[in-house]
C-alpha cells in the first residue's frame, strides 16, 4: 500500500462543518496517513485568522494591554469546534498552559505556532491518529537556519512509529527546544517535508481552490483548471500572480520526484492540478498551460551609440543598481540598447538619484523612463520547439488593440514575457487566452 500526505489550509479546518469534510476525505482512501494541518483560518470574509489573533496577544502584552479577550476569542473558537464535533477532549489545560507561557515572556514564535499545535490536538483527537510534534522532529539550527537533512532523518525515523499521524504545520524547533515557525503560509513546507520523510507516493495539498486555473478567472471569465503543471512552470506562473502554494514547499518533494496535488476541501470530487517533474503537456491538446501577469513595473531604456563594441558598459549599469541594492527582474537589450525592467515600488523614492548616477557613470546618448509597465507570461512547456507561437501571440496582442513595449524569451523557449500598458493589461489578457485556448488558433 502506498502512502499519501495530505495537508489541510486554515479554511479546511476553520470549524466543525469543515473538519468534519476533512476527516470524511482522510477516511475515504486509507492511504491518506500522515496529516499535516494549519491554524484554524477564517470563517466567513470578515472574520480573523487564527495566527493573527495569536500575534494580536502577544503585541498586547508586548504593549502592556491586557491581552485576555483576545486569548478568550481563541479559547471560545476551539471550544465551541469540540462541542459541535462532540468530541471527548478537554482543552482547557492546553489553554492554560499557553496562557502562563504567554505572561511568562513565551517568544513570537512560539505563540504563534499554537494555532497548528492545537489544531493537530483537536484533529488528532477527532480522527483516532496519534499526534506528533514537530518541535522534536523538525530542525533549524541556533541562528533559526532550517536544517533539511537532519530534519528528514528525524522525521522518517518518528513517522515510521506511527501507522497514522497528524502534525501541526508551521514549525520546528531550534537546538535549544525553542519554537521557531517557517514564514507566513509554511506549513506548505512542513507538509512537503512530511511527504519526502515518509516516500509518499503524493503531497496532497488541500485547500479552498480546486487547483490552478489557466488565467486569473477575475480577467476571465470561466477559466479552464490546469490538470498537470511542472515545477518549473508553476515557478514561472507564482512569480508573476498569485500563489496558491508557499514558494519553499516545492523543493523538498521536487527533489523527491514526489508529485503535488493541489485539491479542493469543499470539492473533493475535482482532481485538481497536479505538480511533476517532468512535461506538463502529455494528454492535453493545449499547447500553452497557463497566463499570468502583474501591473507595476518601470522601465529605464538606455541608448549609446556603438554600445555594442564597448566593453564593460553593461556592467556599469548593472553595479549603479547594485549600489542601490536593487534587483531588476528583466534585461532585455539591442545593439545599441540596454533595458532594465524594475519593479516600480523598488523605485520609491530614489528613482531620482539613480538616473543622475546612471546617467554621470556611463554618458548614454539617451535615458528614458517608462513608468506603469505590466509584465504577462505566457507559461508552457508545448510551446517548446513549436512554430508559431510567438507568431499567435503577437497577433492577437495586434488584434486586440495592444502595443507591445517589451519582449522577453527565455532560452528555455517555456515563456514568452511580454511588457504592455498597464491600461491594456486586462484586454492583453484576454486576448492571449482567447487565441491559445477558446480558440485554437495554433493546434498541437
Ligand atoms: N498559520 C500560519 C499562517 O497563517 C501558517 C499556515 O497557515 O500555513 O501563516
């Protein structure tokens, strides 16, 4: 029998109505063993996240304000999830615990790791699985560096104790037993760590979104889901839109060559987007598979007469923006031009003194700035070796009214990036969606 891990978003387990979806999907496939799960997230639009009300406790007492009705909204959500599961478990000692550790001086880290903590202890309690900390199996060294290796060996030797567990997501602990949590969102990771630790067969990573859809279903409308993506493309598609899954999750399974698969709480029936290794495009008819972009950029255009004969120019360039410790994300070039695209907000405040440094350490003929550039991908490993694609994309960017600012491929031929207005980036959209998949008009 294989083994599935399987890890649970705040709002899969935001209350007794979800939990109880959560433990139906753990116990419809028994290969479903090993349990990470987040923090209680939110209930409805308005209401709070569970980790912020913690973080809110300790920025009381941090302020000398008494934080006891913030820990009581806490204690009350938890209690009235018990009640309404009908469970045997009494959490009030748990609560009184963090509570003195809380007036005791207990670190940011540690208060706002209990949210997973004592949502493991309630679904532990709830599914009959045994509960394990990660405080003894998850490492990161004394100055809070993660330690990956030390932590599979200890969590493959733990986990092999338990036939089923569930694990609080989002922390570890350092040498000296003090809680340290990964970054916002991580305990991505911590289910990513699971899965490499147990040599599961998949990471499933549930959530409230049935997967990745091929473009932003806020500029289109009815977006068609992306069943399969590969690691590197969904890297190509998370850094330019939203992200549905923590950055640094990825690593530890892809090393595995353990696929994800993105799934939905409140839709167990989807299969979602699964994440692999390898191409993404095998039994699909679509040759790209997906569209991302986001608004914000600037670009500072340089031309020179004879830029191309002169050594070192660029180089020039790029050590004005490093003295500036600014990191640009494209570098598109001509023969006599040099681009830089930066994200405008980098540029707050000393976009003034740059130029005049760029401008005194390499004399262009010009400098021009181009303010409120988007930046759309279009991601997908069909698009490799395949003629036409840029040809399809350009038109129907003609097509559609939009100009075309900047071009950028990479050599892996997996993206095509394209600069517009940020006025046209909506219609941009749209129209690459329109020819690449309500169309066709480039088949496979
Ligand atoms: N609860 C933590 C957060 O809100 C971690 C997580 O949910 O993944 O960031």
């Amino acid at each position: 029998m294989g083994v599935k891990v399987a890890k649970f978003g705040g709002s899969s387990v935001a209350d007794a109505i979800q939990m109880t979806k959560v433990r139906d999907i753990i116990m419809s496939d028994p290969e479903r063993r090993y349990i990470v799960v987040s923090a209680p997230g939110k209930r409805f639009a308005e209401d709070s996240k569970l980790t912020d009300l913690l973080y809110l406790c300790k920025t009381h007492i941090e302020h000398n304000v008494p934080f006891h009705q913030v820990f009581q909204v806490i204690w009350d959500r938890f209690k009235i999830m018990i009640m309404n599961l009908g469970l045997d478990l009494d959490i009030d000692p748990y609560f009184i615990e963090i509570r003195e550790n809380l007036m005791n001086g207990a670190s940011n880290d540690y208060i706002a790791s209990r949210g997973e903590y004592l949502s493991a202890v309630l679904a532990a309690n709830f599914f009959g699985f045994d509960f394990v900390d990660p405080k003894d199996c998850i490492f990161f060294d004394a100055n809070g560096k993660f330690m990956p290796e030390e932590t599979n060996e200890a969590l493959t030797k733990e986990l092999a104790k338990h036939e089923r567990a569930v694990l609080p997501g989002f922390y570890g602990a350092k040498p000296d037993g003090s809680i340290k949590t990964f970054s916002r969102g991580g305990s991505d990771i911590t289910g990513a760590l699971v899965a490499r630790a147990v040599d599961a067969e998949v990471y499933e990573n549930w959530t409230d979104v049935s997967g990745f859809l091929m473009a932003d279903p806020r500029i289109v409308e009815n977006a068609k889901p992306i069943s399969r993506v590969t690691y590197k493309e969904l890297r190509e598609l998370s850094y330019m839109g939203a992200s549905v899954l923590h950055d640094e999750a990825i690593f530890p399974v892809k090393g595995a060559n353990i696929p994800i698969n993105i799934r939905n709480t409140n839709q167990p029936e989807h299969p979602g987007t699964v994440i692999v290794g390898e191409d993404s495009s095998e039994g699909t008819d679509e040759i790209i598979t997906g569209i991302s972009g986001r608004k914000g950029f600037t670009v500072i255009a340089i031309y020179k007469d004879n830029m191309n004969s002169e050594v070192g120019y660029v180089k020039r360039l790029l050590s004005v923006l490093e003295n500036y410790n600014i990191s640009f994300e494209h570098l598109p070039s001509g023969i006599d031009t040099v681009s830089v695209v930066i994200s405008s907000q980098r540029l707050e405040g000393i976009l003034g003194d740059l130029l005049e440094d760029i401008q005194k350490k390499m004399s262009p003929d010009t400098l021009e700035v181009h303010s409120n550039l988007a930046l759309i991908a279009t991601v997908g490993h069909g698009m490799i070796k395949r003629q036409g694609v840029s040809a399809t994309l350009f038109t129907a960017l003609y097509q559609a009214g939009v100009n075309i600012r900047m071009i950028d491929q990479g050599s892996s031929e997996m993206n095509i990036i394209v600069g517009v207005e940020e006025a046209d980036f909506e219609t941009a959209i749209k129209a690459i969606y329109k020819a690449f998949v309500e169309e066709k008009t480039l088949t496979k």
